[in-house]
C-alpha cells in the first residue's frame, strides 16, 4: 500500500494546509497526476503522486493543517510500472505524523542557578595569579588589601603578604580575624558541597586492645612524653593510606592528582571559634613518640597563629575528631582540593559478640567522606577495614 | 566570421540516435525522482531540477572529449550525468553520503569529479565563469590539447563576473566554448525584465567573440552547434559563445512556487518536450519501433533504483573528519 | 605549701591550656572539663603544667582525681606531704 | 646576507620562483610594463616575457578567479592584488571559490595560489585605500595569511607559500617597501608556522602584526629607560595563528598589549585578546589591552590620519597602564 504524503515543498517549509482533494476514494490515478491542492507559507501548490493506482482511504480533511510527511491518503498500486515498488522509505511509521523538517531548537536549557554566592561574602576584586598564588600559598585572599587598579589585588601583594605572614602573624585583631576566617572556611566548605560529590561511610572499631597497649605504654614514658589515643588514629589512617593511595591526594583541574607522601592534616579548633588542619608532615614515616611530639606542637602553634604556610597548604588528606566533644560519628565535609577526610566519634562501652560471647568492649565509630569522582564506597569500606586491622595491633604503629 | 549554417542536418546514425535518447530520459528519470526524493525529506536545502533542458546538457557535452574542462552551474545534475559521473554518486551525496561524488559535502548545487575534470558546481551566479578562464589559461600555457566548456544561465549575464570573463577570455585567445542555456528566466525574472539586450548571443561581439544560438530543444541541433564551437575553440582562435534557447518546465527550485508564469506558457513549451521532439523523430526517420522504448525506460528505471539502494545504505563521514579536507591548517 | 599557693598554681597550669579561663567563676566541685573547652591534649598539657609546676609525676590511673579544682588541691596536697 | 630593501627582496623571491619552477607566472594590474604599482615587479617583464608576467584588466572578480582556475588546472600562479582596498571586488571569488573547492569537492580539488596583497594606511589615501583588513582573510577557514613585517620575511614568505598545497595570502604593509634589512638568498627552507619574539622581556608582552611592527620596538625602547622590560612579538601569521608563542610570553610576563592597525571592534586584535583569556587566564595579572585605530573611515587630513592610527605614544600609555607602579 503506497502512502501519500504531505510533502516537502520547499527548506524552510515544517507544515502545509490541504485546500482541497482533486480525486476521492476509489478513483484511479497515474504518477504525476495532481491529487491536492495545499497551501504554504509562501502560495498554494499542485502536488503530484509519484505511485500509480487507485486511492484506498483518505485520511486528511481539507483545511487541516499537518506537519511535513503526514500520510494523508492510502493507494493500492496496481501493476507496478516495471522498475518495481517504491520501497517505502523504512521509518515511516502508520499514523503519527513524521518529525516535521527544521527540527526545533531544544527548549533553551535551564539556566543552572548560580548559587547564592557563599554566607553572602562580598566578591573578591583579585587577578586570576593573584588568586592562583593565594590558593597555592594557602593564604585566604579575603586577608590582603589589594593595591592595584580599583583595589585590585595583585601579584606582588600576595607575595608581600606571603613574606610578612611567615615574618609574624598579621597583627589583625582577633575577633576580625575569627569573623574573616569563619568566612573563608564558609566559602571552602560551600564550593566543596558545591563540587565535590561526597560519599559516606562508617564502622565502628574495636579499641580496646589499642587502649589496654596504650596505658602499659604511657606507664613507662614520663608526662611530657605521655600519648593521647588519637595519636594511635592518625597513625593508623596514615599507614593505611599506603595501600588505598587513591584517597591520598588532591582533584584539580577536573582530574585527580594521587600524592606520594602522607601528610596528614589534623582539624584542630581554636580557641574562641574557628578551625585549621595543619599537616602532620609525613605522618607514616614517623614513630608514635615523635607523632606525639609534632602534634602537640601543631596544636600550640595553631592556637598561637604561628602556623607555617606550607603547613596549612600541604595536608594530602584530613582527620577530624569529635570524640570529646561527645559526638558519636562525624560526616565532615571534604576540604578541597583533597579528596576525602576520616572522622572519629567518641569511644564508648558497647556490647560486642565474638565466638559466641557477649562481651563489653570499647569502640570508636571511624567514618570516611570520599570524592565519587576519585573513589568510591568499596575501596572506601576496605580503607576503613585496614585502618581496624592496624589499630588491633598497636605495637606495629 | 559569419555563423556556422546549422540547419544542415547530419546523417544519424541509430546507435548514437539512441544513445542522446537513453542519456535524455537517464536525465528525465533521475531528476524526477530526486523531486520524489526531496519531498520525502531524504534530500534537503536547495535542489534546482533539469527536467525541460536535457536536450541542451545532452547535446552540448558530445562536443568534448574526457581532456576538455567542464564547469557547471548548481543547476548541474543533467551535466553530471551527461558527462558520465554515475547516477549512485550524485544521489548518495544528495543523500549527504560519504560515498557521495563531493562526500557529502557539497550537495546537489556542488558536484565535483577531479578524474573527469568536471570542475563543478557553482551557487554564486557567475562564479564558474572566471574559473573556466582560469581553466583554460592553465591549459594553454601547459600547451595541453584541451578546451574548456563552460555552462551558465541567462541570469549570469547580469553578472559583472561574465563581462570580465568574456573580455579576459577573448583578450588572451582562451579556448573556451561559452554555453548560454537561455532558459528565459533568471529564478523569479523573466529575460525581458532583466535584460536591455535579450539576444543573448550577440553579447560576445562587444568583445570581438563569435556567437551563435540555437533551439536548446532539438538535441541534434545543439550537438552540431556545439562540435563547430568546439572546432572553432581547438583552432586556437580563441573563445566562442553558443546561446542555446530552451525552457525548464518545473520552477527554479524546490522552493519556489512558480508564480511568475503562466500554465499556459508551460505547457505550450511541454509541446515541444525535448524527449518527445526527439522520438517523434526518430520514429519518422524509422529508426526506432514502438517495442524499442520499453527496455530503455526499464532499464534507466533499474539505475535509478540501484542510485536509491546505494545511497540510502551509504555511511555518513565521521565526525572526526569534519577538518580532514580544510586546507590551512597548523602542521600537524 | 599553702592551700592557696597550690590553688594559684593550678590556675596557672590551667590558664596555660585555656587562656579565657576566668580563675573567679571556675566552680570548684564541678569538673573542670564540663566548664572549659579542655580536650585531651588540653588536658594533656595541663597535667604535664601540673607536673611542672609542682614536681610531682602524676600517673594516668590518678586523672580522674584531678576532674574538679578541689580534686586538684586535695591530690596535690596529698603528693607535697609525701615528699 | 645582502642588504636590499623590503620591494627588492620580494622581487627577488619572485624572481628565483619564476626562474625555478616553469608552472609560477605573475599576474595582476600593471605588473608588467608599469612594474608594478609599488614598484615590485620592475624588470620582471622585460626578463620572462609577457606569458608569464601578465597585465590583467581591471576586473578582480576575473583575474583572481582565474589565478584559481589556473592553480586547479597545474600552474603556480602569484596574482597581484593591487591593494587590500580592490580585494573586496574579489571576495567571492576568494571566499566561495578559492578557500572552499578543497573541502566542497570532498578533497578532490586543491587550489595552490598565492596571493599578494599590499595593505594599510599611513600614507594620506583617505578611506577607500587605507583599509586594514587581514582579520577578515584570518576569519576564513581553508586559506593561510601571512604578514611579512621585517625585509627577509618578505623575501622567505613568497617562496614558503608556492609550496603549499592551499591559497596563500601575504599582506605587505605599504609603508615597508623602501625598509632596509638583510636577506640571506642561499637559505633553502623558510618558517611560516611560528610567531617570533623580536625583543625579550619580562614585565609586559607587546603582541603585533606587519605594519605596526616598528612603532611598537620604538615604544618597547623607550619603556626600557623607564625600567618597563617589554617583550615584543611579531606574529608574522594570522592563520593559522601560533597561539603558543603568545601564551608562554603572558605566562612569563603576566600583561598582554596588542598593537593592531584595524579598527578596534571585531578586529584581530579582539581573537587574539580571546585566546589569551582562555589559554593564560590564570596567569593575567590585569585585562589585556588593546591599541587599535579610531572607528573612524580614514581621513584625509595628516593630524586627523595620525589621530586615527596606533602611535608610539599610545603603546606607551596602554603598557603604563597595565604595569604596577606606573598606571
């Protein structure tokens, strides 16, 4: 059965008018006969049919309106001239209407919504190096005055402000500096939700064999030598970090960036608000006592300010823990450009099964935040595995 | 130099009475059913059918041989095919195949053939005129045994670019046969509305070049015409202009509604349809029996559809081609 | 040692880890960490302030003693008569 | 090396290619008998003969399109356009016929035609014969324009471009010819894909093509004695552009100023500014500057011309501007 249908009658034509049949049901027609009359945006037309035979079925009345390739009559051909059937082209479908011709543009896109600029912090007027060396130095940009045309902050004052803040702490006065702060870490912690697509994960872990080797080992060492348990986390996490170097390292410029050392950031608060994660450089490679040594002094001298800036710049990956403060899992967020942060909630008494007997044990809930885009949750959960591996034998850290 | 005397009729001989009916209705079949083609949306963009000219195309191209130029107008499928490129070619790149003669980058308007220097198709009005002067110099610089054929419509003759070919071509001796298909309208502009001097052909003398014109509709006619052009060309005289009057019975393009005339004026000039013209006489001259049609029209039918087959299951070109023939490119 | 002289030096251990403490509004009976921000780093340093402060060496076992400022006092005292 | 003026070298580079290769033959309005309007092709005439150094008419659209039939069909033809100015009379021809055959026949055609151009202002022509319009040409896929501004460009750049397999077009600053310079005839092969830092720096990069080439070496010297270390880069092509030598420069210098005689708005300058932002966007320490010429038809009068034209002054100011300390 041969369609006949609206035709293409011109580039720019998507649709035509039927003015009137030439021939009904059931009369016989010959290729190249007029059959209809239609009419485009520009005249009324003669169309002609290309096939031989007699119409079958009209199914187009005259003055409706159709798109191109609607079918709007049906013929039987009868003997078919020598050179065969016109195979109808092969995606016509029976009644819907064909794609008219010049397809639509596809409805504009939503406008993604730019989001709220973060906690209503003003837009740094700074030059595209300015703020690269900013990020690289770790300096907050929101802290240097610019000097160049309309305030703009320029390259040599990052640099100035980069020699005067390893000189000696800018003498900003401290509640300036908690409302700045607050600020930059909003804008951190805002582009990372923004950016980073988080997964989460959490276990909890067996500590009372690390707490039992802990308190026979604090019975040997002196006061200022003693350890606090989270010495024995971070060097857990940073051991662990040796085999799931995924984790370990940076996403920028849309790719990810594993690093080879393990420096460690701790989150430390600070007195009167606010929150650094210093690093912890190379966190595997040093013992517990030194561990100890080197963190106490990171804590003094972030609450102090004399933080170096290759400190604040360099942590490959974060821990945070809240344990003290009573809180039982943490699901932080991931400070970028890192790709994942380990949490650590507060030890409790919980029951615990192991061969058929119900004992109390001491356990710690360990969480992972990862970067989807980097890793994800089953070498996520193997991370949290090993890092419960390691702290079961606490003389090995 | 007066005009050749073109009335005198050459001895047909039946094999090649034949052949100009064959290569005429290939025309016929091809471009009707490329109109098919279009309103089925497998052809887009602007398609300018030959359907009313055949004789013109036909007859002309028998003057030149497979080492002579030939440059064409978008209104090129007829010249195509008269020149040999195959009908699978041309519609796979009406298609916008791969496969297509231009590989689907040109389009019906643009139909290239490097291998039997058909130089193509040309949109802009008048554009191929300067390139077959080009053609030619090229030619008889490198002392090639060649000439140039060059098609255009009555409308380029408004085109500054034909006065300067012209000029250009008879100041440097150019061997180059001008072919006017004066088909009476440049689109939408009959020749009386947009020429102060409608005898086309007597344009050539304002630059010293011969002329003559001759019924576009009688194909034996234009095939004498043009082989004494041609003789007149290779005789290293220089350029000459042949004005062939003929008539296109379908509108300019598949875009235009054809207002600008009348039915009747249409189908009077069918009565004088090239194809029928031709086998009225043929049958006259009693070199063609009413059984001979039959198998021709069978068989043009069979190449059509084997061009249909061919480029419906044509690839597209890769995408990763899109630069691959764009000259000027930083070295890779 | 006076009661009063070990009370000063406790503060000035503690002050040590939380300047902000106000010594005036630091209530003795409550634990200590319940009314300062002390972690256990904080509280760390202030028992090694301790140990400075009075020479004393203080084993982990003996913190819970030291939760509240009285414990503190009372501990300490203790461990000065034993030397 | 020999010393010859920017004419000389190109005639000399016309020379060579006529004499080397029977396929080249010169055509164009009045390079023949009169020599050439800028003096170019003197003695070219008396030494090939008048089929291979052809006068043509004055009919651009004509002659240009045949320079391109004429490559189609196996010569090597270096067509003469006058100036710039006469080259729209032969935009079509160009655009549709000589950018496009390659690509339009599906690769079957190409089209090795070199075009020479003369081109700018400076000279009190008025509107119609000061344009400034290479931006155009660069716009155009399928073609390469080059813009010889030193003497041995002008010679290497003709020889460079006969070996090409698509159109050429070689814009020579009307101001050039009588420039002196060193030309080394025996050199064999000749760069036309890299831009060429002609004065090293390090505070700011002074990016330019053909024409304004000299005024912006004149600004980067008297930077100099006020302590600005400008880099000055000629980028000798315009397409396709050689993107990196302008971005290693702003990554060391952190500033771009680019020097270019169009008319400011859609000019060349405009794609360059572009590309900079998005190759060395993190290494601009301030918006890349643009001196260009007024948006004004040329006029006639001297004060005004030079009014309308980049000046030294202003390179100066616009690099003032942009360096801390001096703006």
């Amino acid at each position: 059965m041969a369609k006949f249908l609206m035709p293409q009658l011109g580039a720019d034509m998507s649709a035509g008018k039927l003015l009137q049949w030439r021939k009904k049901a059931g009369d016989r027609v010959q290729r190249g006969d007029i059959i209809a009359d239609v009419e485009t945006d520009k005249a009324d037309i003669e169309v002609e049919v290309f096939s031989t035979g007699t119409i079958e079925k009209i199914l187009i009345r005259p003055g409706e309106k159709v798109p191109v390739g609607t079918v709007m009559a049906l013929i039987r051909e009868e003997g078919k001239p020598a050179i065969g059937e016109v195979s109808p082209p092969p995606r016509e479908r029976a009644a819907p209407p064909a794609p008219t011709v010049t397809a639509q543009p596809p409805p504009p896109r939503a406008v993604p919504s730019t989001p709220a600029a973060a906690a209503g912090a003003p837009r740094l007027h700074i030059s595209p190096v300015a703020k690269k060396l900013a990020a690289d130095l770790g300096i907050d940009p929101a802290t240097i005055s610019g000097t160049g045309p309309g305030s703009r902050i320029t390259l040599e004052d990052v640099q100035r402000a980069a020699q005067t803040r390893t000189a000696k702490p800018s003498p900003v006065p401290e509640m300036d500096r908690a409302a700045r702060m607050r600020q930059a870490i909003g804008a951190a912690m805002a582009r990372s939700k923004r950016e980073i697509p988080h997964y989460y994960l959490s276990t909890t872990i067996d500590m009372s064999r690390a707490l039992a080797w802990l308190a026979q080992e604090n019975l040997k060492r002196s006061v200022e030598d003693r350890l606090v348990y989270g010495v024995l986390l971070l060097k857990a996490v940073a051991l662990a970090l040796r085999q799931f170097p995924e984790l370990n390292g940076f996403f920028v410029e849309g790719k990810a960036t594993p690093k080879p050392d393990v420096h460690v950031g701790v989150a430390i608060s600070l007195r009167g608000g606010g929150l650094v994660a210093p690093a912890l450089h190379n966190t595997d490679r040093q013992g517990l006592g030194e561990l100890m040594r080197s963190f106490r002094d990171l804590v003094q001298r972030a609450r102090a300010g004399t933080l170096r800036s290759s400190e604040l710049g360099d942590p490959t990956i974060t821990v945070t823990s809240l344990g003290e403060q009573g809180v039982e899992a943490v699901f932080g967020v991931i400070y970028p450009p890192q790709v994942a942060l380990v949490g650590f909630g507060k030890i409790v008494e919980s029951p615990r099964a192991s061969e058929g007997q119900v004992t109390a044990r001491r356990v710690i809930t360990a969480t992972l935040s990862g970067d989807h885009r980097v890793s994800d949750g089953h070498r996520g959960g193997l991370f949290l595995a090993a890092v419960e591996r390691l702290l079961q034998e606490p003389d090995q850290l | 130099m007066s005009a050749p005397d073109i009335s005198a009729r050459p001895l047909v001989d039946r094999d090649h009475a034949v052949f100009l009916l064959r290569e005429m209705l290939r025309i016929r079949r091809f471009e009707e059913k490329a109109a098919e083609m279009y309103s089925l949306q497998k052809i887009h963009g602007f398609l300018h059918l030959y359907i009313g000219e055949e004789a013109t195309g036909v007859g002309a191209m028998q003057a030149f041989t497979q080492q002579d130029a030939i440059v064409a107008t978008y209104r090129e499928h007829g010249h195509a095919l008269a020149r040999g490129m195959p009908a699978n070619v041309l519609m796979a790149e009406m298609f916008g195949k791969a496969t297509g003669c231009s590989h689907g980058h040109g389009g019906s308007m643009h139909f290239f053939d490097a291998s039997r220097r058909f130089y193509g198709g040309y949109a802009i009005v008048g554009g191929g005129l300067p390139i077959a002067a080009g053609l030619a110099l090229a030619d008889k610089m490198q002392k090639r045994q060649a000439i140039t054929g060059c098609y255009f419509g009555d409308g380029a003759v408004a085109e500054g670019e034909f006065h300067e070919s012209l000029n250009l071509a008879a100041l440097w001796k150019l061997p180059i046969v001008f072919l006017c298909e004066n088909n009476l309208y440049a689109m939408g502009t009959a020749l009386e509305r947009h020429q102060a001097q409608t005898d086309i052909s007597r344009k050539a003398s304002s630059y010293g070049l011969p002329s003559s014109a001759v019924d576009g509709m009688d194909v034996l006619a234009v095939e004498v015409s043009t082989r004494q052009a041609a003789d007149f060309v290779r005789g290293g005289n220089g350029p000459y202009l042949l004005e062939c009057r003929t008539y296109r019975f379908r509108a300019h393009s598949m875009s235009d509604p054809d207002l600008y005339r009348t039915k009747e004026e249409i189908e009077n000039w069918k009565k004088r349809d090239p194809i029928m013209l031709f086998e009225a006489k043929l049958r006259e001259l009693g070199l063609l029996t009413p059984s001979d049609l039959a198998p021709i029209e069978s068989e043009v039918g069979a190449e059509i559809e084997e061009a249909i087959r061919f480029a419906e299951a044509s690839p597209r070109e890769p995408i990763e081609d899109l630069l691959k023939d764009v000259g000027g490119q930083p070295a890779r | 040692m006076t009661r009063d002289e070990i009370r000063d030096g406790v503060f000035r251990a503690l002050t040590q880890v939380a300047p902000e403490a106000d010594p005036s509004r630091i209530k003795p009976n409550l634990r200590i960490r319940d009314q300062l921000d002390i972690d256990s780093m904080d509280l760390l340093n202030f028992v090694i302030g301790l140990h400075k402060e009075f020479k004393v060496d203080i084993p982990e076992a003996d913190y819970p003693q030291l939760a509240t400022l009285d414990g503190c006092i009372e501990y300490l005292a203790k461990a000065q008569d034993l030397r | 090396m020999t010393k010859m003026t920017y004419r000389e070298a190109v005639r000399a580079a016309i020379r060579k290619a006529l004499r080397d290769d029977p396929r080249v033959f010169l055509m164009g309005e009045d390079v023949g008998r009169y020599g050439g309007a800028f003096a170019v092709s003197h003695g070219l005439l008396a030494e090939f003969g008048p089929e291979r150094v052809r006068d043509t008419p004055l009919s651009e659209s004509a002659f240009v399109g045949a320079g391109i039939g004429a490559a189609l069909g196996g010569m090597r033809p270096i067509v003469e356009i006058m100036t710039i100015n006469f080259s729209m009379l032969a935009m079509d021809q160009i655009l549709n016929n000589a950018a496009t055959l390659r690509h339009m026949s599906g690769g079957q055609l190409n089209v090795p035609l070199v075009c020479r151009v003369a081109t700018g202002g400076g000279r009190q022509m008025a509107a119609q014969h000061s344009h400034s319009l290479e931006g155009w040409y660069a716009h155009i896929p399928g073609i390469k324009v080059l813009t010889p501004a030193i003497v041995a460009d002008g010679y290497g750049m003709v020889l460079a471009a006969l070996r090409e397999p698509d159109p050429v077009f070689i814009f020579e600053h009307a101001t050039l010819y009588p420039l002196e310079g060193e030309v080394d005839e025996s050199a064999q092969t000749f760069d036309i894909s890299h831009a060429a830092v002609m004065r090293p720096g390090n505070d700011v990069s002074l990016i330019t093509y053909g024409g304004t080439l000299g005024k912006t070496m004149q600004a980067a010297a008297r930077l100099a004695d006020e302590g600005i270390k400008a880099e000055v880069i000629d980028l000798r092509i315009l397409r396709p552009l050689d993107a990196q030598t302008i971005v290693n420069s702003v990554a060391k210098t952190h500033r771009a100023v680019i020097i270019d005689e169009a008319w400011r708005t859609g000019s060349f300058s405009a794609e360059i500014s572009a590309q900079i932002m998005e190759n060395a966007f993190d290494d601009l320490d301030a918006p890349v500057a643009r001196v260009c010429s007024a948006e004004v038809p040329m006029p006639y009068a001297k004060h005004l011309e030079e009014a309308t034209l980049p000046q030294v002054d202003q390179i100066i100011a616009a690099t003032q501007e942009l360096v801390p300390g001096h703006g």
